[in-house]
C-alpha cells in the first residue's frame, strides 16, 4: 500500500509541473478577453458606444464617397448635385428642410436639401444623395447616420468643378483626435471624406482655423482661408496642451492680427488659453487682461479677457452693443482652459472646457476691422497667455460641436 501510494503522489507531482495543456490556456486567454471586453463596456459604456457610432459613420462615408468616384468616371453627363446645396440624410416633405428649425445656419446663398420619408434612402438620385449610384449594383438603399438627428446626420456638398466632400459630426474622443482631426479637411470635429477637402469649410461656416503648425515665425496659416494671421516679433512659439505648438504672448507688444473678422449676424469663437498671470492694475478688471478686441469705442466691435480672479467674460457694452456676457467659473493660473463664445444674432453663450457657462441677449455691431490678441482697443491692460487651438465661425455652433472641439484638443 505504501508503494503505490509513493507512486500516485510522484505521477501528480509530475503532472503538474508540465503546467497547462494547449486547450486549459485556451480556454484562459478566452475568458480573459471576454473580461476585458465587458470591463470596455461596464466601465466606459458612453465612450465605446460612440466609437462604434463613430466607426460606422467613416465606413458608410467611405463606401459613399467610393460609389460617387466609380460614377464620376462614367462621364460628364452625370449628375452629382447642384452647388451651394447642402444635401443631408435627414427626411423632410419641404425640400429645403423646413421643419429642421434647429439646423446650424448657413451662408448665404446656401440652402439645405431634403428628401422626403418616402424617398429619402432611395439609391437613384432622388434620395438624400443626388447621385444616382443604382447602376452599380453594390448597395440597395442609403446609408443613415446612427442617430440621425439635428445634430448627427450625413452630409453632402458637391461644387461647379464636380468635386465633392461627405461628411458627419464625431462623437468619440478617441476618434475625434485620431481621425476627424486627421483627414485633412477644415473642421477637426467632423469626419470628411471626399475630392474637395475644404468645401466644408464653406458650407459649414468655418472661416478661420489656426493649426499654429508652423513653430516659428510671424505668420500662422488659416486652414479655411488664403490669408494668414500676422504677428508681432514680440510673439513666441510654445508648446501646446497635448501636441503641437501655441502662441506666447506675454503684453501688448506681443499681438496678433487674425485677419478675420466677427460678424453681427452670428460667430463662434473658440480657443484654448493657458494664463501665466491676472494682473490688476488700479482695479481695470476685465480691463486688465483683455484678451481678443476689435473696437471703435462706443460704436463697434468687442472685448474679452480676464478679471484679477481669472474669470473671462465676452462685452459689447463699451463698444455700442449690449451684451455682457461673464463665465461663471474662474480660470487657473497655468492650466489650459478651452472657451467657446456664440452668438446668433440675439443670444450670446459661453461655453468652458465643453459645457455651457452662461447665457445672454444683447446687441453685437459688427467691427471695422480684424480680430486682434493683445490689441484692437485703447485704454487697457493685455493678457499674459498662451494661446492654441483658435477657431472662428461665421455661425453660433452647437452645443455638440463645441463638446466635440473640446474633446479634439483635450
């Protein structure tokens, strides 16, 4: 008996050092992803699902853009769309999308197109895209955005030349600065895809976009237009939050004239600020960290800047408006903050590292002249920033853009 017990006890002993077999580590490496998908899912369920969401607008864009490519090589004669026409998937039985009240405003000259509920996935031309793909036998009705609704939709716009750009609002922030801020069009929040990258710019109101690559110099490239912004030898290059560089602007010596101008008929203007200093000089206030300016007092234009606490406000009351419009929270010495500043022609909002501050009425004249940083005003005091990530819209964005060009350069 103790001989076989001996045995029995060296054949386990044995066995176990011979660790797992091929189907135990198998089995293992399931279960493990198995729990790392679900812990994906549990954990940051919002995030994953808009990838997802996110993942499927770039592929149907994708397909789209490939079956208008295969068409536009068949000749001349077909048609892709008339211009100035934004063309998106949202159905509607006005034409010009009527019902959509809460669609962004556009240019002018421009018009929105729908199809009707019926119609609108047909795939030969009188669906919501106006190109007539049914000949190519690869998909039998169009694609929708995931959500589809006034803040997601698809997109399409085509010009004279033919040349055409689809695009759709991201909402990941993995994609968002991954891919939509990668595709090399004009609006990093939005995936574009298409023969005209800069379309959407036009459409979608995007007139200035400082991508400040340069890192030297005294000119920094708008990306919605062929004028660049200029800058003082006093100005210095930095580094931005994440990648990329910023402008360092100390005083009024150091200024930048973005050639680019707010209009009282609607703007967006957004930027990311990094403070050094508050300055207080016999009690100026907002006064003595003005910021961006353009003004001719009490006739025209704006301020903006921060109080000796670092709260930032948006003001037209010294420069022939009414609005005055103050964040609610103050900004930290050396952090980044990212602002958005609408107005709609009546409403002006402002918006702080994604959500809405506050919320105002008044009047906005429409400057004579540019945007300036550190200049544009008499009088005052000037920040002492760093500046990245600067953008201005012809139009107030949304809510969902403004949380997506947050989460762009967050």
């Amino acid at each position: 008996m103790f001989g076989i017990f001996q045995k029995n006890s060296t054949t386990s002993f044995v066995r176990n050092t011979q660790g797992f077999t091929l189907m135990e580590l198998l089995i293992a490496i399931s279960i493990i992803a198995i729990v790392v998908v679900l812990a994906l899912v549990v954990l940051q369920p919002v995030e994953y699902f808009r990838r997802g969401r996110d993942a499927q607008r770039s592929a149907d864009l994708n397909s789209l853009s490939a079956l208008i490519a295969r068409q536009t090589y068949a000749g001349p004669r077909i048609t892709l769309g008339s211009p100035q026409i934004v063309y998106i998937s949202l159905p509607d039985a006005s034409s010009t999308c009527g019902s959509w009240t809460a669609l962004p405003v556009l240019p002018a000259g421009w018009a929105y197109h729908c199809a009707t509920t019926a119609a609108y996935r047909n795939i030969d031309g009188t669906g919501w895209l106006p190109v007539d793909v049914s000949g190519l036998h690869t998909i039998s009705s169009l694609p929708l955005d995931p959500t589809n609704d006034t803040n997601h939709f698809y997109v399409y716009v085509v010009d004279a030349n033919k040349k055409y750009v689809l695009t759709a609002l991201f909402e990941s922030e993995k994609n968002i600065k991954t891919v939509a801020s990668q595709d090399g069009g004009t609006d990093d929040a939005r995936y574009e895809v298409g023969t005209n990258m800069a379309l959407w710019g036009s459409a979608g109101s995007v007139t200035g976009n400082w991508k400040l690559a340069e890192g030297s110099g005294f000119s920094a490239a708008n990306s919605a237009s062929s004028t660049p912004a200029t800058l003082s030898s006093y100005v210095t290059w930095t580094s931005a939050k994440n990648t990329g560089y910023a402008l360092r602007l100390p005083d009024g010596n150091s200024w930048v004239n973005l050639n680019n101008t707010l209009s009282a008929q609607g703007f967006s203007l957004a930027f990311w600020v990094y403070p050094y200093a508050f300055n207080n000089p016999g009690g100026y206030g907002v006064n003595g960290n003005v910021l961006f300016a353009m003004e001719s007092y009490t006739v025209s234009g704006f301020r903006s800047g921060f109080d000796q606490n670092g709260l930032f406000a948006f003001w037209t009351v010294q420069s022939g408006g009414t609005i005055n419009l103050p964040a609610t929270t103050d900004a930290s010495l050396n952090t980044w903050s990212f602002y958005v500043v609408t107005y709609d022609g009546t409403t002006a909002k402002m918006y702080r590292n994604g959500s809405l501050e506050n919320t105002t009425t008044g009047t906005f004249v429409t400057p004579s002249g540019p945007t300036y940083i550190n200049n544009g005003v008499g009088g005052v005091y000037w920040a002492n920033t760093a500046l990245s990530g600067i953008r201005v819209y012809s139009r107030a964005i949304s809510s969902q853009e403004v949380q997506a060009l947050y989460l762009q350069g967050k």
